[in-house]
C-alpha cells in the first residue's frame, strides 16, 4: 500500500472573463491590434488579453514580442492561481472557461521560448501544462479557446 494522496489536489478554478472575452470577440472585423491593445489596458490583470496579444504578435512573426507579452500573461495568471488558492501543482481544468487564458498564456510562452530559443524554458512550461491539464496543449492547439 502506498502513502501517496491517491485524491491530490483540488482542481483549482479561477473567475471566467466574460468581459474579456466579448472584448477580444469584437476584434473581428475591426483593427485588431487596436482592439488587442485597449482590451489589455482595460484588462490588465488578464491572462486570456495578454495571451491573445501574444498570439497576434507570433502570427505576424515577432517571437520576441510574442515572448514579452506571454510573460506578462503567465505572471498575471500565476497570480490569478495563487489568490484562488493554488500551491504550484495540482490540476488547473482546461475543460473550465476561467482558467483557459493562463493556460492559454502557459501556452504562448512555450512556443515563444521555442521561437527565441530558450530549451530549459521549454521543457519546464511543458511539464506546468502537462501537470495542469493533460488535455489542455491538444485543446488550444485545435483552436479551443
């Protein structure tokens, strides 16, 4: 028999952003670096704007940029966790619409330390998505947001 808590953690489920989300939705069909920007000056706390602006800078292929704004967004997040009671392990469920932006921040950062070339970043924020959510990369990466 072993002595592991075969329980673990609670998963730990952050605030959705419902305001956040509609602010990003609206991008569509407008300036969306100006959208991006105001959304992240309006919301600056936010994981999912910071990853999106992330994102939007690795598509036009600005990996440093890409880089700078995922920090801040996995900063932001880490602290989002903290306050929700996270100690620095344990499930962060893709599957729940609040923590998708600092998995999605998570996310952004890998690939920008893979496009900077930053190895150990990358293999340490590959272990922090696989042990938040098994599931999460195969979801961002199939467009689930």
């Amino acid at each position: 028999m072993s002595n592991q808590n075969l329980l673990g953690p609670p998963a730990t489920l952050l605030p959705d952003e419902p305001e956040v989300r509609e602010a990003l939705t609206r991008a569509v069909g407008f300036d969306v670096d100006e959208v991006l920007e105001q959304t992240v000056k309006e919301h600056p706390t936010s994981s999912l704007a910071w990853a999106t602006l992330s994102d939007r800078a690795w598509s036009r292929r600005e990996p440093v940029q890409a880089y700078a704004y995922a920090r801040v967004g996995y900063h932001r997040g880490l602290d989002a966790l903290r306050r929700a009671g996270w100690k620095g392990h344990g499930p962060v469920p893709f599957s729940h619409e609040g923590n998708r932006g600092v998995l999605l921040a998570l996310y952004t950062l890998r690939r920008a330390a893979e496009g900077i070339g930053e190895t150990d970043e990358v293999v340490r924020l590959s272990e922090f998505l696989e042990g938040a959510d098994p599931e999460a990369v195969a979801a961002i990466e199939a467009g689930e947001r």
